[in-house]
C-alpha cells in the first residue's frame, strides 16, 4: 500500500502542512509535524512543505508490469439470468478496443444456473467468457461479487476493465478498482485508444456537463470504466459466432458475505422500462403540477411509450426518480422522445440528444430543447399534448 512519511531532520515546524490539509490529519509535536491515523494518502501537504519533509510513497507488488496486462474485459450484469443491454452495448465497443489493441474480448459472468446467457454473450462480440456458477451468486451482493470480479482480475490481468454505470456496476466496480489498486473513470461516454500510447482514452462530462474531459490511467492496470446504458452501440448477435467458456471455481471464502439478499421489488410504476423504450413522452416543470402527468400517460398509451420526467419535475415530487432522465437520471436513446414542458438544461440534454427523432413543446420560443428537436411546437402543453393524443389516436386506430 502506499504510505507517507515525515523526515524529522528536514521539517522546520513552518505549518503550511497542517494548513493545507483537508482532513485535519497532520498536528505539531514538539515543532515536527506528524501524520494521523485519518490520513486519506491524498498527497495535499505534500507540494506546500518548502522542504521537502513530507514523502508520498506508492508502493506496487513486485510482479506488476504493464506488459503483464492483455485484453479487454466486460463485466457483464445480469438478474435471472437475463442479461442487461448495457453489457451487450459494452461488448461492441469492447470488440473496437480490442482489435485496436489486438487482443482478445471476454466478458465476466456472476450468477447461477444462467442458462444460455454465456453463449449470449459470445453471440455479441466474446471471445471468452468467465463463468462463476456459484448459489451464492444468484442475487447480487457487494462482498462476494467484487471479491470473484478482484480475483479473476488477479488471475488472469486484463488491460481493460469495463461495466455499466448501473446501480449494480456503481457499487461493484468501485470496490474492485480499491482492491486491485487502480484507477476508475465513472459515467464515461466515448473510449478510444490512443494510438501513440495504447492507453484507453476515458471521456465523461464534467463540472455539471458543461466540458467533456478526457482521462487516462497511464501507470496502474487494469484502466478501468463504467459506461450509462444506450450510450454505446451493441453489435448484432451471431449464433454462428465461435467462442470459449471458461468455468472458474474460486476459494470459497472469497464468496462469503456479511450481508443477506432479503427480496428485489420491482418498481410498478412503469408500465415500460424508460431506458428500452422506443417511444418516450418526458416531463418537466412546465408542466405545472404532478396531475398534469396523466395526461403524458394517455400520448405514451397512444404510442405504445414509456413515461420520463426531467429531473425538476421529480426533485418537485410529482413522479418517481426511476422515470428521470438526464445525467443524473437515466440515458436514454428510443426513436422518439417527446419533451413535454422540458426547458432544455444541459444536464437533460446529456440524458436524451442521441435520440433519433425529438419533438419538444414549450411556451417559450427560445427554450434551449428547440436546439436539439427535430420538430419543435411553441404553444402550452396543457392544450397541445391532449390535442395531439386526440389525432394520434384516431389516425393509429
């Protein structure tokens, strides 16, 4: 692990270490300074000392090179054996990277009596897949997930690491980058290879979406990344596709669990899941109240789409967070989105601009979803979204 050290003969009691740090983790004694047990290793007090006192030490196992690293890796998710898109989407990228690198594409599945889901995996992109087949793995807990991830990682040092930024992959993932001691670039949404370094350039957006930044991870590996459902392409499955399916048994501890899998409630509320849906009727504050919602169910009905909300319309309370989209709610992608009351914020924008036709209604010509709409209608939602539902009705019966 790495480690921080005071060099008593150097330090001359100035304090600008104390001051810089933000954990309140160095004091004085007797005019030297000394680190605590709360020391977070960020390295903050490190660059203020003038003399050189203070050492930040990474400590790396011996055997650890780059060049041990090969191939790139998708951590699949599935429940009941179902296998989410994201990591089918994932697989199509994985399959760009890998040739770019020229290495294999594998993909890591956890569970039990998962049926044809591996081969599934090989249909879209796989050339190995991990299978853990294991009772204690048929529900998702933290502990055994990321100690099978983290040991066949150990294994088998795959360059690249990749899962969804879901609930499952955002409570894994992080664990498994701390154990294996790398790096994690959370909600990307591009990854490239760079073609001078090989390093897997990880682009996100940042600072409220404002700037898109690019990240690498030049000197620990696994690089490793999560990625929002519909942002990546998946490729189209081949049953005729060749493949390998490695079975692997790990020690039995590593599967044990401080925590009880108690019961998965799925949320009613949604009669189609927003983040499948082809057609989505989304919205916001303009809306002006939660019961003018019943009216998005009625178009959505009309279409055979799924209800969203920007995130205004849910921090209001007017409608569950499971229908929000946008940066902090769900990307979405369907061939048609319609922006009920929806002002346009960027960190919605972020959420929905891949879709392939978008019809925004506002009040307010200059409303920044008349951007990115395919067709835009001024005028009040109250009026023109039952009007539309009235005509749409007729014309598809």
């Amino acid at each position: 692990m790495s480690s921080i050290e005071v060099v008593a003969e150097r330090c001359v009691g100035c304090e600008l270490c104390v001051k810089a740090c933000l954990y309140d983790a160095i004091e004085m004694v007797d005019g030297v300074a000394v680190i605590k047990d709360n020391c977070t290793l960020c390295g903050a007090c490190v660059e203020p000392c003038k003399f050189d006192a203070i050492l930040l030490r990474e400590s790396h196992r011996e055997e650890d090179s780059l060049e041990d690293y090969a191939g790139v890796w998708v951590v699949a998710e599935q429940r009941e054996g179902e296998i989410h898109g994201v990591s089918y989407e994932l697989l199509g990228k994985g399959r760009e990277l890998a040739d770019a690198r020229g290495s294999e594409l594998s993909a890591v599945l956890l569970g039990h009596d998962l049926g044809d889901a591996p081969r599934a995996l090989i249909e879209h992109g796989a050339d190995t897949v991990y299978l853990v087949d294991d009772p204690s793995l048929k529900d998702y807990l933290d502990e055994p997930y990321a100690n099978a991830v983290t040991a066949l990682i150990e294994s088998h040092r795959p360059e690249i690491v990749l899962t969804g930024a879901t609930s499952v992959g955002r409570s894994l993932i992080p664990r498994v980058a701390i154990q294996v001691r790398t790096g994690l670039t959370a909600d990307c949404t591009g990854l490239e290879i760079d073609d001078a370094e090989g390093l897997l350039l990880q682009t996100r957006p940042a600072f409220g979406g404002n700037i898109m930044a690019t990240i690498i991870c030049p000197r620990h590996r696994p690089q490793m990344a999560t990625v929002r459902h519909k942002v990546m392409k998946a490729l189209e499955p081949d049953p005729a596709r060749k493949g390998e399916i490695v079975s692997e048994r790990l020690d039995p501890s590593l599967l044990e669990t401080r925590t009880e899998f108690v019961e998965f409630v799925r949320d009613l509320t949604q009669a189609v899941n927003i983040a499948e849906a082809d057609v989505i009727v989304s919205g916001g504050r303009g809306l002006g109240g939660p019961e003018n919602f019943e009216m998005l169910q009625k178009l959505a009905g009309v279409l055979g789409g799924a209800v969203g909300a920007s995130r205004a319309a849910v921090d209001a309370g007017w409608i569950p967070y499971s229908h929000q989209v946008g940066q902090t709610g769900k990307t979405v992608q369907p061939k048609l989105y319609v922006a009920c009351g929806i002002s346009g914020a960027v960190q919605h924008l972020a959420g929905m601009q891949s879709s392939k036709t978008i019809i925004a209604i506002n009040r307010d010509p200059d409303a920044p979803i008349f951007k990115v709409a395919t067709y835009g209608i001024v005028g009040d939602v109250k009026e023109v979204v039952p009007l539309l539902t009235r005509k749409l009705s007729a014309a598809l019966s």
